[in-house]
C-alpha cells in the first residue's frame, strides 16, 4: 500500500513538471509570435521580458539574436545569418524558432541569401537589456568558443535548479573541449554544495578530480575550508587537491623536458650548417645567423607569392613550397659569400670575422629596408593547435614539426658526411686541407659546397622558426652566440657533439628558467660553458690520434 502510494505521488509529479513544460512552451510560442509581429511596442517589450523570464533553451538563439542585433524574417519565419559573409557577400542562414537549424535550398545545399533579401527585425536598446541578466545562460549556445568558455566562468556557484538544467543540456552539446572542462568544472562545483549525503558529495568531488580543470585544485581546497559538508568530506576534497597539484608539477616536468627538446632541435638545426663550415674552413662565420634570416624571410616572400601572385590565400602549400626554397637561396647567398670574401681570409681568422661581421651588418639593413621591422608568416593549418596528452599537457603541432625536421635533416647530414664520396671528401679537407690538394681533392670546390649546404641549413632552420616567432631584421643575432656555444662545447665538425651539445643546452636553458627568470638562466648556462672549457677545451668529442696534435 505504501509503495503504491510512493508510486502514485512520483507519477503525479512526472505529470505535472511534463505539463508545465508544455505550458512554458505553448507560452514561448505566443510570446515569440507577439514579438515577431507585435501589435504595439508594449506588447513587444513584455514578450521579450517573458521570454527571458522563461529561460526556455529553445528560445536562446532568438534572444541571441536579439542582443546581436542580427534578427531578420524570411517568409515571416524569424532567421539569423553567419558572423562572416562569403566570398560573394552573402551569408548562410539560420532558423530560429522553434528549431535552430542551418536552411537549405532545394538541391540541399545551404541556403546563401544576402542581407537585402532579408527583412531586418529593429528591436530598441531598452528591449535588448531586459537580456543582460540572462546574457550568460544566452552566451552557452553562442558559436564562438570563447564566448561559452567565459559563460560557464560567469555561472560560477549558481544554486538555482533551473540554470544547472540549462547548464546540462548546453554541455551535452558542447564540442570544444577546454569550454567543456571548464563547464563541467562549474556543474559539479554547484552540485557539490547541494549534496545530501557524503557519497554523493564524495562522487561530485571525484568527479571534479577527474575532470581536472585549471580551478579543480581551488575548488576542491575552498570547499575543504568552508566546512560546509563534515570533516570527512573536507579532509578528502584536500587530499584530492593535493593530488591533482602533484600531477600537474609531474606534467610541467614533462612540458619542460619537451620545451628543451624543441629548443635543442632549433639550436641543433642552426649549428649543424656551422659546425660543417667552421670544421672545414676554420672560420668563424658571424654571418650564420642571417642566413637564417634569409631563410625566414625567403619563407614569407614565398607566401605572399601564393597570396598575391597565384591567388591562393588559404592553403598550405606555401609552407611545403618554402622549405626547399629556404634551403637553395641561403645556400645561394652562403656560396656567394665564400666566392667573394671568405676564399681570400682563409688564413686570417681575425679579417675573416671582422668581414662576416661586417656582411651580417649590410644583411640586416638590406633586410631592414626592403621588410621593415616586423613581419610575420602565416601558421599552416596542418601545424596550428596541438596534440592533447592530458588535460593539462599539450604538445604544439609546430614544436612537434620542428623536432621531426631536425632528425631528418641531421640523417641527412649523416649519411651525406658518412655515407657519400662528397662526405668523405669534405672529412678529408676539414682534417688536412694541404693533403687533401695533393691527393687531387679540389679543395676550393668542397669548400663552395660546404658553405652551400651550411648556409641552406640554417636557411631551413629560419623557415622553420617562421612556425614559432615573428620574422625580424636581427634575428639571426638572437640564435649566432648560442649557434657558437653548440659547435664550441660539442667538438668542432662534430656531428655527435652538434647533437649532444645542442640538446644539452637547451634542456637546461628550460630547465634553469623554471626556476630564474630568461636572463639568469643564460648566465648560468654561459657560466656552466666557461667552466666547462676549462676542462674539456676541444669539446665533448675531440680529434683523437695525431691530427688532434697538429
């Protein structure tokens, strides 16, 4: 008798709450009507104030476009258009009540129509702020991401019934996944201070710690100090705090371990061509790091050519295009510098690097002239955002890129240095270079290639450096010193210690910046150096056997 008593009073209030839900809806209805076509503009005034009233999900993309001032009418159903036009200037339409839905023509494709087709629905300023305090609750079905983002922030510890219904069914639909973490973040929290009982608070907190959103460890540790459950619960939320601290210094572990990586690629890519150089010609080139520059600026010219001159604005194919490019006209202006100054101050280190310096100098303003000081290349599509291990470690596309262009490049040197007749002949020169001309090795040819291949290396590193910075005149200037640093402490004409030394560097340049700022860490790094020379002055891999003694 009590179960069929307990039975009877749940169906009553099923029935009831699906009555008054058709209720709201049939009013919604009437109300959309009477602002869509109003008999006077109190009528209007008091259907929007209704509907806002209501807060009936269906009804927010109307009221969204309301505040957007984007209501128009086709065939007097209300419509909304696109943020952005086409190319023709027409806009792709929606509908907006009682289905919010993308319209189609009759061959199913969408409907494009433009603004002057459309009869624009003028509702005053005075009407259009009756919204501002469901602006939030409107924002959760808007299109833009961070638009959503920000309203789940602004529902923060909402108690009222109604908006964490609305907040379940925005989630259900929500697509982009830090909005969703955020979202999640915020409904649990408020269902959390609404529990009942402990197991449903302990599963509101193990929900929280699962989903681990940037305000997770707050949360959890402001609902362990207010006391508001028991002291079991609060003890629990502070351990589940903790915990998810300690993961995310685990994961800054990780994303500093992979930040050094992508650092030491750069450094690597760069002084791979100058490790070669200085080997062979024993030169020090102060003119590397605008090769790079060239390189970089090659790469936007590139881009602006598909752009301007093949009309084609949106694509990738620039960036595919622009790495071989990089790569020939670096190397291009590398051998026309070793024909014109090097080949005669082979024999004078210091006329050479006050030559280069001088060369370095005449680039940057050449560049500066020609590009201005600041310029930028668009990011491919392919490589934009990045892969999400965890909700709090995110390896960058670009990075990613970067990291996997320098472990070709380096096989390539590899097997170009060791697994070729032109390797061999460059080894050969860089070791004795009179000997090499007695065998019958052009040593003046092998030095012109050399400097080719050294300076479309570092062509292809200022491309690459295209997918993570701006491109300025003196760019080269920021990279040469560490560049030095890398072929200096790894051993001169050292593939291995390139490689070592380059990777070396830039994890302790992460690491030290995590705990000092940028321009300690490179004293520290800078010191380490010094000292470390002092015991190992030829570097991590020396010549071994008579011509180290040479």
């Amino acid at each position: 008798m009590k179960i069929s008593l307990t039975l009877r009073w749940i169906l009553a209030g099923c029935i009831l709450l699906f009555q008054q839900t058709v209720a709201a809806q049939d009013s919604a209805s009437i109300y959309t009507a009477q602002l869509l076509q109003p008999v006077n503009d109190s009528v209007r005034t008091h259907a929007i104030g209704r509907l806002a009233a209501l807060r009936i999900p269906a009804t927010f993309p109307l009221l969204m476009a309301i505040s957007d001032k984007k209501l128009y009418l086709l065939d007097r159903k209300a419509v909304t258009v696109d943020s952005k036009p086409s190319a023709e200037g027409t806009y792709r339409l929606y509908s907006l009540y009682p289905d919010n839905i993308l319209l189609k023509n009759s061959s199913g494709q969408p409907l494009l129509l433009s603004l002057s087709a459309l009869q624009t629905v003028d509702i005053p300023r005075a009407d259009r702020l009756q919204l501002a305090p469901i602006t939030p609750l409107l924002n959760l079905y808007s299109s833009d991401a961070q638009k959503r983002l920000l309203a789940y922030s602004q529902l923060k510890n909402t108690g009222d019934s109604s908006v964490q219904l609305i907040l379940q069914n925005a989630l259900a639909k929500e697509t982009n996944a830090d909005a969703r973490r955020t979202g999640k973040d915020i409904l649990y929290g408020a269902k959390l201070y609404n529990a009942t009982n402990a197991a449903v608070a302990r599963a509101y907190i193990d929900s929280i710690t699962d989903n681990w959103s940037d305000n997770a460890p707050q949360l959890l540790r402001t609902y362990a100090s207010s006391g508001f459950f028991n002291k079991e619960m609060a003890t629990y939320a502070a351990e589940k705090a903790v915990s998810l601290e300690q993961r995310y210094d685990r994961l800054q572990r990780v994303q500093n371990f992979f930040s050094g990586l992508s650092l030491g690629s750069i450094l690597i890519l760069i002084a791979l061509g100058l490790s070669i150089v200085y080997g062979l010609a024993g030169i020090i080139n102060m003119a590397h790091g605008e090769f790079m520059m060239i390189g970089a600026y090659t790469t936007y010219c590139t881009q602006l050519f598909f752009t301007n001159v093949l009309g084609i604005p949106q694509t990738d194919l620039f960036f595919v295009a622009a790495l071989p490019v990089s790569f020939v006209i670096a190397g291009a202006m590398g051998l026309l510098l070793e024909r014109l100054v090097i080949r005669h101050l082979y024999a004078k280190p210091l006329e050479s690097l006050l030559a280069t310096w001088g060369v370095s100098l005449i680039l940057v303003q050449t560049a500066r002239i020609l590009f201005g000081d600041l310029t930028a290349v668009k990011t491919p599509l392919l490589l934009s955002g990045g892969w999400q291990v965890s909700p709090h470690l995110t390896l960058p596309y670009n990075r990613l890129f970067i990291i996997a262009l320098t472990l070709v490049m380096v096989l390539l040197t590899y097997f170009m240095l060791y697994r070729s007749r032109l390797g061999l002949q460059i080894r050969a020169v860089t070791q004795n270079r009179q000997m090499s001309a007695c065998l019958g090795i052009e040593t003046k040819r092998i030095a012109a290639i050399t400097f080719f291949i050294g300076s479309g290396l570092a062509g292809l590193a200022g491309c690459a450096i295209t997918l993570i910075g701006n491109v300025v005149p003196d760019m080269g200037q920021t990279y040469i010193v560490d560049s030095f640093l890398v072929v200096v402490t790894g051993g001169v004409g050292k593939l291995a210690g390139t490689i070592v030394s380059g990777l070396g560097i830039g994890f302790f340049t992460k690491v030290l910046e995590s705990f000092f700022q940028a321009v300690y860490g490179k004293v520290f790094i800078l010191v380490f150096i010094m000292l470390f020379m002092q015991y190992k002055p030829k570097g991590l891999f020396p010549d071994k056997g008579r011509i180290a003694e040479d």
